[in-house]
C-alpha cells in the first residue's frame, strides 16, 4: 500500500525561496501524505489512524519498542503511536485469561515477512506525520 511505500508531497512549512534563472522558487520542506485513490477508500478511522490490521501481528527487528500505558483498545493504541515520534507500528493484543490487554509501541515498520495471522491481536501503522523542520539559517552565496 502508498501507507507502507511512504508517499512524500510538497508541506506546508516554507523555508525561504531560492533564485534560478530569472524566477524566484518557493522553498517547501517534504511532508508525507497519503494519496488521493488510498483517501477515497479509507474509512475514517484508517485516516485517522494509518493502515489498521485486524487479526495480524507485527514481529519487528528493531532497537527501540514500549508497552504504552492506557492502550486499552486499538485506536487508543493507535494514537499512543502518532504521540510517540519514533514509532513507526504498533500492536495491540486483546486481554486474555489474567492478562490485561496491551499496547506494544516499534521504532519499525514491518516487511510483509514480519507479519503473521494471530486472530487475538490488532496492528497498524501511524498516520502519516507532517514533517517540521527548523528553519536553516541562510546560506552565503556560493559562488566561485
């Protein structure tokens, strides 16, 4: 899917504009986005929450993973996901015997290798994030 390739546009945070030519261009940092056809099928909740997964579990290489707190469902784990910068996928497992539901937060997104059928569990990406930059400082002319 566009969510898993990572679609990038034009942002909306300008960072000056530059001179080529005769024609000034307006500078603008990437941002991602999701594409106009994957907009149109979307249910609101996906649009909210990125590709949701219901019935598939992520097993993710990464270096960086949590359990976060409160993520009693999905889409509360969905949104502790969007809060946390470096998460890129999460997984939700539904309470089972004396085990309380629970949250897993990755600083990775999976391959399709990296998924499996688990009818017990809820996984998903982020929504796509707009990208902020700091403004850069100008730099001199570099002409030679």
């Amino acid at each position: 899917s566009e969510l898993m390739f990572g679609m990038f546009g034009l942002g909306d945070t300008s960072l000056g504009s530059v001179k080529i030519g005769s024609s000034d261009y307006n500078v603008r940092c990437l941002a991602p986005i999701m594409s106009k056809t994957a907009e149109k099928k979307a249910s609101g909740s996906e649009r909210q929450c990125g590709l949701i997964e219901n019935g598939i579990g992520y097993v993710v290489d990464t270096d960086w993973s949590e359990v976060a707190e409160d993520g009693s469902d999905p889409d509360k784990c969905c949104r502790k996901c969007k809060e946390a910068p470096r998460c890129k996928s999460w997984t939700w497992s539904i309470s089972h015997r004396d085990q309380p539901s629970q949250c897993v937060l990755r600083g990775a997104s999976p391959t399709s290798e990296e998924r499996y059928k688990n009818e017990t569990v809820v996984s998903g990406l982020p929504p796509p994030r707009s990208m902020t930059m700091k403004e850069l400082p100008a730099v001199a002319d570099i002409t030679a």
